[in-house]
C-alpha cells in the first residue's frame, strides 16, 4: 500500500491567544481525519500563537486514491479561511513486503 507522510507549517494571523489558535488548528485537524483518513498530530511551535506545525500521514489502496487524497488534504490548508499556508512538505513511504 502506498502511503505518504506531511509536514505542515502554517501561520494564523487572527490568533490573539493559544486558545485561539487551538481552535484554529482543530478545525483543520478534525477535516483531514474525516475527508481524508488522515492520521494527525500538532508537532510544532505549540507555545506561540499565530504558528503551528502539523503532520499527517494518509495510506491507500493505491496510488490514484492517494493522490486524491492528498490533493484534497492540501486544499483543506488552502481553503481554511484561520490559516495561511507557509509550507507543505510530503515524503512517500516506501512499501515493504511482509516477509
């Protein structure tokens, strides 16, 4: 199965607290989980207010459904009206037969 693993980096310039931008970086959390099946975490920048660093991962079936996945995952940072997107950066994972 192919698979591809994310890093994200976004600046949310409405944040006027962590609260704020928690709630921001939920929102765009809980789309990728339920549009793309998407496992994500917060793994940057947590104590500052307007950035923050996600990452995802998404696996498929193949290729044609990860790449759709991850063209939908991508415009889920794009269309977030919180978020600016400063940098989206994906490795695939290489597959590895069961031995």
């Amino acid at each position: 199965m192919p698979g591809v693993f994310c890093q994200v980096s976004v600046f949310i310039p409405g944040a006027q607290s962590l609260k704020d931008r928690r709630q921001a970086i939920r929102s765009v959390m809980d789309r990728l989980r339920s549009k793309c099946g998407a496992t994500v975490a917060e793994a940057g920048f947590q104590n500052t207010w307007q950035r923050a660093g996600i990452i995802f991962a998404i696996v498929a079936s193949d290729a044609r459904i990860l790449a759709a996945s991850l063209e939908i995952a991508r415009r889920q940072f794009e269309d977030a009206a919180e978020l600016e997107l400063l940098e989206f950066d994906c490795t695939d994972v290489e597959e590895e037969p069961w031995e």
